[in-house]
C-alpha cells in the first residue's frame, strides 16, 4: 500500500485532523518492519524579502560576459536555473541544486510567479526534497529538534552562498551572503548522512525509547499502571525485527 499527502493534502489534515506529523512518524518508526518513508519535502515561504531571489540567481549562472564565477558551495554536484525569461538580468523560476532522483535536492523558486500574481507580493519558497534513508532520518531528528531549526541547519549542510572577500581562494573559507546568512539565522550545521551498515547499539535503542516514545510510555503508565503496560507489551503480536534480537542476543552474551 501506498500513501501520499500532497501539500494540499497536508492542509485537509492539519485542520480536519489532529496536525501532528510526529504522530505520523512514530508510526512508521514503530513498525519499521512493515512501513517506510519514501520521500518527504520541506519548504519554508519568504513573504518578508529575506531572499534576493534574483541577486541569487545571479550568484547560481557562471556569467562570463562578467567574468563572474557561481558564488555558491553545495554537496549537489548538479545545478540548474529554470528561466522564465531569455535575459539573464530578470528574475528566473527555478533554482535546483541535485537530480530529482537524488536523496537530497534543493529547490529555491517565485511561488508567487508560479501562481501568476502579478501584483509584485514576495514570496519565495525554498524547499528541501528527501528520500528514502535521508527522508527517514530527518522524520527521526524532527521528533527531537524544532523544524525550523533542523530546516535551516540540514540546509545550512547542503548549500551555502558565499560572497568573495578578495582575500581567499577557497570558496569553501568564504562567508555567507548576506541573504543567505539571514535565511539560515545563525543555525549550524545538521548532518543527516549515516554510514551504511552502522551497528545498531544500546545507544540507538535508549535515543528511540527514551528521547522519542519516552512521553507515550510514560503516559501509558501514569494511565494505565506498569503492570497493565507489561502485560500489553508481552501480547502485542508483533515479531520482532532482527536487529533487536541480536542485540538481545549480546546483552546476553555479556552478561
């Protein structure tokens, strides 16, 4: 079976329905033998003006008329600007950094332009496309970290906009464009990268019982009493997936 909550989707729940995509998560995460997360988009909407949508256009396109390399450092290693209009100098749709099969890609464009207003409002989207582990693992850090934050810091990882200081060739030492350091507003760095085949160890297991379904459990017991808890919890049907039995199996051992 599969499930998609468009954005318009996403608005039906949150005001028909109780809104909380944690609860959403949790659930896909307590049965991770039987569900998954296959894609997941983010965005955040500028009505303000923090974004120069078309100075950063500008900073996007290598313009040799000016001699003017990209100003920008991305884990992406494809970009493309989508225009509207043949002349570089006016504002363009889209700004993509990453393929569309990609785990991550940035997605930066004039919603305001795309719906055909015309009576010059601001309003820039930018949107962080994730899928499969990526996508999983961003549900995972949201149940702990405020979304604005997370947005900004996984953001923050992916994309920066730089602005040459004359004084160093590495791209990479530059400092933020004034935009860009004002959409990010001081958020660090948030990795969402995990090596394949990592371990899963006691502490991944007390980070999901204790930092995620903590309150739940706590709940259920302040409701329900610790005796009925155990006794759902033997009767819960459920198999259970393997990496809890191995690391049964060396607990055990150790002990």
């Amino acid at each position: 079976m599969w499930c998609e909550l468009s954005g318009q989707g996403c608005r039906v729940f949150e005001t028909l329905g109780h809104g909380d995509y944690n609860v959403l998560f949790d659930e896909v995460f307590s049965n991770s033998d039987e569900m998954n997360i296959t894609r997941l988009d983010v965005a955040y909407d500028d009505h303000t003006g923090i974004l120069d949508f078309p100075q950063l256009v500008r900073d996007t396109m290598e313009l040799t008329e000016e001699l003017k390399p990209a100003c920008y450092v991305s884990k992406c290693r494809k970009r493309e600007v989508n225009w509207s209009h043949e002349d570089y100098f006016l504002p363009a749709m889209t700004v993509q950094h990453g393929r569309k099969a990609s785990e991550v890609l940035v997605r930066i464009y004039d919603k305001a332009m795309e719906r055909g207003y015309t009576d010059g409002r601001h309003w820039i989207r930018t949107e962080l496309q994730f899928r499969d582990n990526r996508a999983l693992e961003f549900a995972r850090k949201l149940q702990q970290e405020e979304i604005g934050g997370l947005f900004r810091g996984v953001l923050h990882n992916y994309l920066r906009y730089v602005d040459d200081p004359g004084t160093d060739s590495n791209m990479r030492r530059w400092p933020l464009k004034k935009y860009w350091a004002d959409l990010l507003d001081g958020a660090g760095q948030i990795r969402l990268y995990q090596r394949p085949g990592m371990e899963y160890n006691m502490i991944n297991l007390e980070d999901y019982v204790i930092g995620q379904a903590g309150n739940a459990i706590a709940a259920y017991i302040e409701i329900m009493g610790e005796a009925a808890f155990m006794k759902e919890l033997r009767k819960r049907g459920k198999q259970m997936p393997l990496k809890y039995r191995q690391l049964i199996d060396q607990h055990k051992k150790k002990c």
